[in-house]
C-alpha cells in the first residue's frame, strides 16, 4: 500500500520516518522506520481491506492489548498513529526469529530452549497477569534482538480473559491460531478456558524447537488431529529423545495434557524442575519479573 507525501509529513512531525517495506501480510505491511535516531519497525494496516468486524473486534482489541503490556519479553510498541484509511503501529524492530534458526541450523539444543522458553514463559505471565490471554502462540510469533533476546508478537486474536462489566471469567469460543498450535478443546470448537489453551501452545512450541518437527502431522484433517491430540500419539525424534533430559520430556508432556484439568499451569511451568535456576537474560535482579505497569503507549494519536 502507499503511504502518500503528506502522511509522511505528518508522522515526520513526530519523528518517525517510515522507510522500505520489509514484510507483508494480508491486510498489513511492516516496514523499517527511525525514531529519534534509533532503528524501528513500523506495521501499517490497510482499514479498507479489513471487513468491518475485524476492524471493530481483532484490530480494536489488539489496539487496546498492546497499549497495555510493557515487558523485555514482549516486543515494545513506540507509538501507535490512526488516520482514515490506515494504522501505524511503530513498534522494536527485532532481526531475527525462532522460525528462521529453525530453517536455517535445524533442532535447538536443550540448553538454548531453556533459554527462550523462559523468556516466552516469563512473557507470557505478563500477558497472564494482565488479564489477558494471547491465543496465537508459535514458533512464528517469536522474534530475536540482536542480543538473541526473545520477544513475542502478533496480539491480533488476543482477548481479555475476564468480563470488564463484572469481572467473571469468560470462555473463549473463537476458533483461532493456527491448528497445529492449537488445544483439542479449540479443534473440538468446546468453549476453553484462553490461559490454558496457551499452555497447549507452549508445549507445541517447546517440543518444535528440541525436535525441529510438530509433535502431530501438519496434513491432519481437524477430526484426525483431535484424536491424535486425544490419545497422546506423539513421540519425540528417536535420536533427539535419547539426548533429553527427563525433566525436557517431562514438561513437554505435561503441557500437552489433553485433559486441561491436568494440564500444567503457567506458575507450574514456571516453578517446574526443567527451569530451576534458569535465568532470564533480559530481566535484572531489579526488574519486576511480572510486568511494567509503566506502559509507553497510553492512547492512539490521530493524523
């Protein structure tokens, strides 16, 4: 989409410059940008090809969501700028991800899953504990600084895990994420709990990166898949489960746990075994390990 001269100059005002396009999507596109000298990204939303429910529900939500979470783990959103036709949403600019290691080196060592995965569980509880549940967890969604530091994105199909008029828990019923991240609860289109749906993908997350595979088959029907996820029938890589610790095979199938009752929690997660004594790179003894109630973004500025 093209950013017109005059739209340039109103958010050159602010001093963001929006430079060449370095991603796209359906509806979006993510360009490199500067703030004050320092090297961002910017998404820019294209309103006219959302249709009118995801303009006034995902977007209007994910708008709200980011405003909120301020977290090392989490990626930062600088500003975020709304004129008639588009948004921007200028955000930490990360050059590397999950994803592409796994493309590019194969199966991640224990050791550097340990790492990232504390960094996403400790992401994670600050989304937690701010009521919210993110609903969109993989491999994709987990991008690297150039200090290999993990930062989660993409709050698109997130949601507030409690009703703000009476504050009860609500269950989710969106069929959402991608369904090889997905819980049985949500491939059997049964109202779930969000929170606990995420735990499901953090197992998926964690077996993809020590295996370098999905623990089930990305070419099941929806039908296949939830009996596979049902019966528990999935293993490991013979050769990579042989190098595991039993603690690394031990949470992975804790957290892929059909039955959500049995499920792990996130505060399990982050007390289990697996983890003891695993610090977190981007988190000092002075930082609050839950969250920054100090968030950067408290409004949407019009153009």
């Amino acid at each position: 989409m093209q950013i017109d001269v005059e739209t340039r100059r109103k958010l050159r005002e602010k001093d963001f410059l929006i430079g060449e396009k370095i991603d796209f999507g359906s509806f979006s596109d993510v360009h490199k940008a500067i703030h004050k000298h320092t090297e961002i990204a910017a998404k820019v939303i294209n309103l006219r090809k959302l249709s009118p429910n995801m303009a006034k529900t995902f977007l209007v939500r994910e708008l709200d969501i980011i405003r909120q979470l301020k977290h090392p783990n989490i990626i930062r959103i600088y500003d975020i700028f709304q004129e008639t036709t588009m948004v921007f949403i200028f955000m930490e600019r990360a050059s590397n991800d999950v994803l592409k290691y796994l493309m590019t080196k194969g199966a991640v060592s224990e050791q550097q899953s340990k790492l990232w995965f504390k960094q996403l569980a400790d992401g994670v509880n600050c989304i937690h504990c701010h009521g919210i549940s993110h609903r969109d967890l993989k491999i994709d969604n987990l991008l690297l600084d150039e200090d290999d530091i993990l930062k989660i994105t993409d709050f698109g199909f997130s949601r507030k895990i409690f009703n703000e008029a009476d504050g009860r828990r609500q269950l989710s019923i969106t069929y959402c994420g991608s369904d090889m991240y997905s819980a049985p609860e949500i491939i059997s289109q049964t109202p779930y709990k969000p929170e606990m749906a995420d735990v499901w993908s953090m197992g998926v997350i964690l077996f993809t990166m020590v295996n370098d595979s999905f623990p089930f088959d990305d070419t099941l029907s929806a039908r296949a898949l939830y009996l596979k996820q049902k019966n528990k029938d999935w293993s490991h890589v013979s050769e990579i489960e042989q190098k595991l610790s039993e603690d690394c095979k031990t949470i992975v199938k804790q957290m892929l746990e059909p039955e959500v009752s049995k499920r792990l929690t996130l505060l399990e997660i982050l007390n289990h075994q697996w983890l003891k004594g695993v610090k977190n790179p981007a988190i000092t003894d002075t930082d609050d390990p839950l969250y920054d109630s100090d968030c950067s973004v408290h409004s949407i500025h019009k153009l």
